[in-house]
C-alpha cells in the first residue's frame, strides 16, 4: 500500500528520506527517481537531503546497506533453528528477493556504482554473505576452506532468486525449487586456495 501522502515527522531526517527513497524503489527503476523527488514526498526542501546524503549515489548506497542488513539477519534467522541450515537459507534467499524485487536489484545490481566508495555498503553484504557460509559449516563443521563451496552456493540460489524474478519459471513455488536446488547440494572440500577467492575486498 502506497504511504506517499502520509505525512512526515522528521525527528530523524535521514532515517525519512531512506524511508521515502525505499518506497520509491518498490513502485519502480531505482535510477528513475531523483533527489527532489525524495524530498518532495519526504515534506522537505530539496537542500535537505544534501545535510545527509551528498548525492543520489550516497542515498542508494544507504539503503542498499539497510537491505544487506535486513539480508543478513533473515538468513541468518532461518538457519538458526533449522534441520537442514542450507535448504533453510537457500529459501530464505529467494524469498527476500521475491518480496521485494525493486530493493533486491538495487542491491545487486548496476545502479550504484563504484561500490568501493561506500565502506559501509561493502560491509554490510560481506556479513550477509556469511550467513551463507555459516550454513555450509552447519552441515559440514569439518570443512577447512568453504569459500569456493560458499561461491557456487551463492551462484545457484542467486541464480535461482534471478530467474524467478525475470518470469523464467512462472507456474513454480519459490520455496519448493530453493529447497530443491541446495538440499541435495554437495558439499566437497577441494583445495581451491590457488583462484584466490575470497569474500572481502571482492565487492567493488
């Protein structure tokens, strides 16, 4: 349901304007809207926003960041009490991307560039992803170097979250293909240090 005429309290502007800029983002392309944009349904002027956000860039990458949070703990929740923590987090992937595409893609994809530029950003999925990891030691406690495992995961339920939301596999329940693809998914420990693989410093 729309909130764009609810009026604001702007006891913390920042937190108002990632709130705006997050509707935004649902009701269609996160490159579209503009700074004034957000300002105009936040009640404020568009010199406002300058106050917490430098440009458009900076306030995509904020809220891409709240996403990676919201990411982490929801992985991290299903895997928790779970009897099987990668099926449980394989679901947990598609179904926040399911939820809500618009911040899904923001997350992920090409509107915000040069992502090295937001320390923050960079954090904030480098703890998601390993909630990811975190499954794979659930199953597999013995498991020395899971970073290539981890990336193959990370592809399969990526890839599966992507071609849902592309209309590729119309006619099938999200839970039942993510559960599907990871709860068969083998866990094998080869030495892979050679690629050089590893989470941090690789989300630029």
């Amino acid at each position: 349901m729309s909130t764009s005429n609810k009026p604001y309290h702007h006891g913390d502007l920042r937190k108002t304007l990632l709130e705006v800029a997050d509707q935004l983002i649902d009701e269609g392309d996160a490159g579209a809207f503009s700074l004034r944009e957000v300002a105009r349904r936040a009640g404020v002027s568009p010199p406002a926003t300058y106050r917490h956000f430098g440009d458009k860039q900076a306030l995509l990458a904020a809220v891409a960041q709240k996403g990676f949070e919201d990411f982490g703990r929801a992985l991290s929740e299903a895997i928790g009490a779970a009897d099987d923590p990668l099926a449980a987090m394989g679901q947990a992937y598609v179904r926040f991307a399911v939820a809500r595409p618009g911040r899904f893609r923001l997350m992920y994809g090409p509107v915000i560039v040069e992502r090295g530029r937001h320390p923050e950003l960079q954090a904030a999925w480098i703890a998601a992803s390993e909630a990811m990891r975190a499954a794979l030691l659930a199953r597999s406690p013995s498991a020395s170097d899971a970073a290539v495992t981890s990336l193959t995961l990370w592809c399969m339920v990526h890839g599966l979250s992507q071609l849902i939301l592309d209309g590729m596999l119309p006619g099938h329940d999200p839970d039942v293909l993510a559960r599907a693809i990871t709860s068969e998914f083998e866990l094998e420990n080869p030495s892979h240090a050679s690629m050089g693989f590893s989470n941090a410093g690789r989300y630029t």
